[in-house]
C-alpha cells in the first residue's frame, strides 16, 4: 500500500468511524440535524434528495432520527451506481443531477450534496447542478472541496491540482495516488484528472449566491466550503 493510498484511508474513507473524513462529517451534521427538525416542526414529513449520496452517509445522525422526524431520504445517483430500491426510510432512484425536469420545483423539504459537485463535470454542468439544488427545495445543504487546501483529497498528493493537467496525467500514469489506481494508458490518465474539478470560494459563492458560504478548516487552512440555505 502506498502512502497516498494509506492517507486516503485515513482521512478521506468515511466506511470507518475512526476517520478523519468521518468525523468531519458528523461535525457538519449539525446543519442538517437543525434542517430536519426545522421542517419537521411545521408538520407533516420531510422530504430528502440527496444528489449522489449513499445510505451509510446518514449514519451520521443519531440512530431513529430520520424515523423519528418523518424523514424520507431520496438518494438519486447516475444509471448503475445502485439498484433502485426503497424501504420505510431510503428510496434509491436513478438520473443525472445537472438535468432533473421530473421532479417539480420546491418538491422536496432540503435538497443535500456532499462532495458531488466537483465531479459532475465542466463548469456549465456544474450550473446546470446549483440550479437544479436551488430549484428543487426551499433549503439546502451542498459541501464541496475547497481548491486552495493544499493536498487535493482524491489523489491525496499536496499540490496536485494545481499542476498542470498534463503533469498530473503523467504522474498517474506511474503511480497509483489516492484512491486511484495507476493508469494504464493516456486515455485512463486524463479521464481521472478530470474527474474531479476543484472549486474556490469566489466560484462557488457564484453558483450558489442566494446562500452563506461557510468554511470547514484544518490547521487554520479552509478545507471544504459548504453552502447552507435556511
């Protein structure tokens, strides 16, 4: 196991709860747990959509939570991400989150994204995104990777992201980094680089402006932003 992959590990897998990434997310919890009760105060259940979240993601709130509030949780991903499935909590559905005319505007209690933004693609589908999370619920919640933290925290290396996109195709084409494995030829290499699109405070305050940004920080470094709608 190389370094990189060992530090993804530890800071960035949030399947254990001694992870860094995992307690960062419980921290963040706090914006949601006050939505969910907000809305649930005013009667009637609440209505989750969760853009590209995953159900151990809610692990995060105190056990009967959701149960408790009248809480249902739609977790939407991409064609083949899961099976679409549903029980008295969670309803798995498929489509793309930049393109979502099926649903009604304002159909839903809180619209959620943690860590999806950054990868759905070019700066005009990342428009297409913030509009349909600010059509589709009265409140919010949308947490992306801040771009000047200095390790980037897919490929775990300080400073990738702002190498060049051809260096960084060539360095992942010698060496597994992060949660990605090496690539096998050039095609592979720039498909990962550009997985992911890391956003500043100005681009993302820009998405979202009818919001606060706020700041999650190590070490005094701003590590993630997160756009909390009330």
């Amino acid at each position: 196991m190389n370094l990189t992959h060992a530090l993804y590990k530890r800071v960035a897998n949030y399947s254990g709860s001694n992870s860094l990434g995992e307690r960062f997310r419980r921290k963040r919890a706090k914006h949601l747990l006050d939505m969910i009760e907000a809305v649930a105060a005013h009667g009637g259940p609440v209505r989750i959509l969760d853009l590209g979240g995953e159900r151990r993601y809610w692990n995060i709130l105190p056990p009967g939570f959701l149960q408790q509030h009248r809480a249902r949780v739609t977790l939407l991903n991409l064609p083949g991400h899961n099976k679409p499935t549903q029980d008295d909590v969670f309803e798995d559905v498929e489509g793309d989150a930049c393109e979502l005319s099926n649903f009604d505007s304002m159909s839903f209690s809180i619209v959620h994204s943690n860590s999806v933004i950054e990868h759905v693609g070019d700066w005009r589908r990342m428009e297409l995104f913030a509009r349909e999370v600010r059509r589709l619920a009265p409140k919010y919640f949308v947490q992306t990777p801040n771009f000047w933290f200095p390790i980037e925290p897919h490929f775990m290396t300080p400073f990738f992201h702002w190498l060049p996109e051809p260096t960084r195709a060539a360095l992942i084409r010698r060496h597994s980094l992060g949660s990605w494995p090496k690539a096998g030829c050039v095609g592979d290499s720039i498909a990962y680089v550009q997985s992911a699109r890391l956003l500043d405070r100005k681009m993302f305050s820009h998405l979202f402006p009818d919001s606060p940004v706020l700041t999650e920080r190590v070490l005094g470094l701003a590590k993630s932003l997160i756009a909390v709608r009330h």
